[in-house]
C-alpha cells in the first residue's frame, strides 16, 4: 500500500467513515474506535450486538498508550512474545479508557498489534489504534476476497483499502490476559 493511500484511509477514519482493508487471515472493517457514531454504523451494517465488544488493532504497543500502563511486569512480557503477530489479547480496563461500545459488556478490551503491512500502514497514519472486525455479516463465514466483501458491502463501506491477507488461515486466536486462557 501506498503512504498516499494509508493516509487517505486515516484521513476517512477520522471523518466518521467505515473502511475495509485486508489483515492477516480475513478482510476487515474499521472505524475510529472513539466515534460512537462510526461504531454503531458498523455494528448495524455486521447485525453485532454491542454488548460483543469491539477488538482494536495497532501498530506498536506504544498506541496502546494508558492501557497498558496498569499492567504487571509478566503481563507485559506476554504482549511482547506474541506481537506484533496474529494473537489478540484481552487486555483489563479498569480505568474505562475505551467506551462501552468497544468494551461490550466486559472489563477489558480485545486488542492486537498486528503484523500485517497493510494495517501497520493504516495504524501508524491514523495515529492509534482502530476497530477492526471482520467484514461479514454477524454468524456468517469471512471474506477472504476483496470481490466478496464488495458484493456484500459495496454500496455502504466508503473506503476500500486494497491488498493481499496474510498468510493465516483463521482469525487471530484471543487470550485472556490475566488467566491466560484461550478464548478462540
């Protein structure tokens, strides 16, 4: 991906609009995780509940900023042993950094310091982190192809980042943080 077009993406985000871009596994949709707006857009356009949580994805640690910063010295070397790659931890958020709309109805927030360029390139212009869930429809099977993910959201996604998914073949595997549980 271009920094031209990274930067048109981030400039979207920022205006309230729903991009969809490729990640590690699957195509994804984004928002600025701040703009309720946005996020119930989203969530209306997948059929998710709000109360699911939003899982949030970076370029670095670093855009975790203040949520990270609670974390003990162990939890933190979790972190570092898996990102950036294709493990999405659910990190504690007691101080409610992050809105209920990306929280849901749980204590801590999903987030992932990926990997993959294309969203390195849409993190990194952006700023900080973004939503990114995957672009289908809440219970149905992902898209893997740029051409399924227009069919099905074409005329309501306002920005389509092109590129080539990662080399996985399922979503990012989620742990609990605290327990160290697998979730998925």
């Amino acid at each position: 991906m271009t920094e031209t077009r990274a930067i048109e993406a981030a400039r979207r985000l920022r205006e309230g609009e729903l991009i969809a871009y490729p990640t590690e596994a699957v195509w994804g949709i984004g928002c600025d995780p701040f703009n309720r707006e946005a996020v119930y857009r989203l969530l209306r356009l997948k059929r998710r509940r709000v109360d699911k949580g939003l899982l949030l994805v970076a370029a670095g640690m670093e855009q975790m900023g203040k949520l990270l910063t609670q974390l003990t010295v162990d939890q933190l070397a979790r972190l570092r042993e898996t990102w950036p790659g294709h493990v999405t931890w659910l990190v504690p958020d007691p101080a409610r950094l992050y809105p209920e709309w990306i929280r849901g109805k749980h204590p801590a927030v999903a987030v992932r310091v990926s990997d993959h360029p294309v969203v390195h390139e849409l993190c990194m212009a952006f700023g900080e982190p973004i939503v990114s869930t995957s672009a289908n429809l809440a219970g149905k099977p992902e898209f893997r192809l740029l051409e399924e993910v227009r069919r099905q959201f074409g005329g309501v996604i306002d920005c389509m980042v092109e590129g080539e998914l990662g080399g996985y073949g399922k979503p990012s595997e989620i742990r609990d943080l605290v327990t160290g549980e697998r979730i998925r």
